[in-house]
C-alpha cells in the first residue's frame, strides 16, 4: 500500500474512473444517484481535477494491490493567512475499506502538512 502524487493527465483520469465507481456507491443510502453523479461531473473529472490543481490543490492516489483503489486532495483553505490545508475528495472502493488504508493516508497526510508548517 502507497500514496502516489497525482499530477498527471493519466493520473486525473484514474481518479475520474474510481469516482465514477466510488463516489455514486459511497452517497446511495444518502440521496440519489443523479446526485451523485452530478458530484462527479462537477468535481472529480480529469478537466475538474486538473482545474483544481491550477489554483494549487494536490492529489493523491492511494494503491492496494498494486493498483489505484482511492484517491483525496489537499487544497489551500486559509483566507485569513493562517495555514490551513482542506482535506477533500477522500474515497476509497468499498472492497479496499477497512484495511487501514484510511490511517495510511491520514498519517501521510499528518506528514505532508507538518513538512508544509
């Protein structure tokens, strides 16, 4: 398991597959599909992400098996010049949760923004 900086056209791509797997499954209980859907398609495309990441939001991937299975950004968040990061875009597929890829993140993530102060 592995965190993997996404900068890369192909690497957007990726994230937009597993949000169009992920993302649609993660919200069902919560309200419908075409919801869902619409998070995608204004948020997690490989146009949208690479938007993101021209106003300086980071993303990641995360591997279990040797392959992409989640993804999540970290996006300047601090209006008032106080440091903050955003945590966003956090998804993993359902059949990698609960495998401690979660505290894996969490713990690169506990990294990334101590190195940034």
């Amino acid at each position: 398991m592995r965190i993997i900086t996404a900068d890369t056209a192909e690497h957007f791509d990726l994230i937009e597959g597993l949000a169009r797997r992920i993302v649609p499954d993660f919200y069902a209980p919560f309200f419908e599909r075409a919801t869902a859907e619409y998070l995608v398609e204004s948020g997690h495309t490989a146009a949208a992400l690479s938007a993101q990441a021209g106003k300086g939001d980071r993303h990641f991937l995360i591997e279990g098996e040797g392959r992409p299975v989640g993804y999540f950004s970290l996006a300047p968040d601090d209006p008032a010049g106080q440091g903050r990061i955003l945590l966003s875009h956090f998804y993993v597929l359902r059949e990698f949760r609960g495998r401690g890829l979660g505290q894996l993140a969490m713990d690169f993530i506990h990294r990334e923004v101590t190195t940034m102060g």
